[in-house]
C-alpha cells in the first residue's frame, strides 16, 4: 500500500470567469454523470494564460464536493482543459506503472467512496480535503494485474447496461401486449 501523495501530485482546480476570447474548456462537476461519463459537448468558456493549470491527458478529476465524490479520468480533447474548484486534480508521477484507469477505479470503489465521505467536512456542503486525499492508501499491483482490474470493471459495466436495456425492452413488450388486450 502506498499513500495517494507518494505516487501522485493534488491539486485544487482553478476558479475561473467566462472570458471574451475563450481558449480553454472548463469541467465542471455538472459535465460528467453520476457515473463519471462526460455528458456534455462544451466549448471553450475560459481564457487561461497559466500552464500550470492545464489538465493533461490521464489526469484525474475527484468531485471533491456534494455526495457524489466521483473519480474521473480527463477525458482526451483538442481543447485545453481547466478543473474548477469542485474538483481535486490528481496527476500521476509515473503513468507506465500506475494506470489512472486503475486509480480511479480503486477510488470509485464504494468502501473507498465511504471511507471519504466519512472523512469530509462541512456544514451546508460537504467537502473532501486535499489532506485527507493525500493521506488514501492505495494497493498497487503489477502493471498486467491492474490492466485485468480494469477491463473486469468495463465488463461489469456493459453487463449492467445490457441487463438495463433488456429490462427496458420487457417492459415494453409487456406494455404492448396489455395494449392489445384492452
């Protein structure tokens, strides 16, 4: 087991205004889904001058604020990319031997999800600090082990789709049926 700080740098995201000439996009927790998909075609709202602020391919995004404390990768873009402040950024020292798929499933597990929220303050919003995200220990295993971790996570997921869809065309089919016999 590692600690997050030791395998990665935390960063908070940037506040930001809308700029006359914008040059970069700005992720916003209300850009991706309860399940941590990017749901929105955005255009670029911001002007940033600062590098140090730009997000790279394979960086992670915790909603670091609210209930939903998800773990998300940034998603690749043509665009520069800036977090706002309702995101921690996570930026991995060394991604050939730590996947970013593989910490953000690790963080999005619902024991980890708990054990943070658990750890965050607030009053009226609840809050994960920097600190207390430096301090997660992750287990990291080999490069191939983390790989299978991975695709057994996407797996699951499409499972749960088409198990969503097949429910979806049932409830249809009955619908139809029950139509037919009035």
């Amino acid at each position: 087991m590692v600690k997050l700080r030791d395998i990665a740098t935390i960063q908070t995201g940037v506040f930001a205004k809308s700029a006359f000439t914008p040059n970069a996009l700005y992720f916003q927790q209300s850009d991706f889904d309860d399940y941590g998909v990017f749901k929105n075609i955005i255009q670029p709202s911001i002007s940033v001058d600062n590098t140090k602020h730009l997000l790279n391919e394979g960086d992670l995004l915790l909603a670091s604020k609210g209930s939903n404390n998800i773990c998300v990768m940034v998603p690749k873009t043509e665009q520069n990319c800036v977090a706002s402040p309702s995101f921690l950024v996570i930026r991995l020292h060394n991604k050939n031997d730590i996947l970013p798929e593989y910490v953000a499933w690790y963080i999005n597990l619902p024991i980890i999800q708990k054990a943070l929220a658990m750890q965050s303050r607030g009053t009226s919003i609840m809050s994960i600090s920097k600190a207390t995200l430096s301090e997660l220990e992750i287990p990291i295993p080999l490069v191939e082990k983390q790989k299978k971790y991975i695709e057994l996570f996407k797996l699951q997921k499409k499972e749960q789709e088409l198990y969503k869809a097949i429910a979806e065309k049932r409830k249809q089919i009955l619908d139809c049926k029950m139509l037919k016999n009035i």
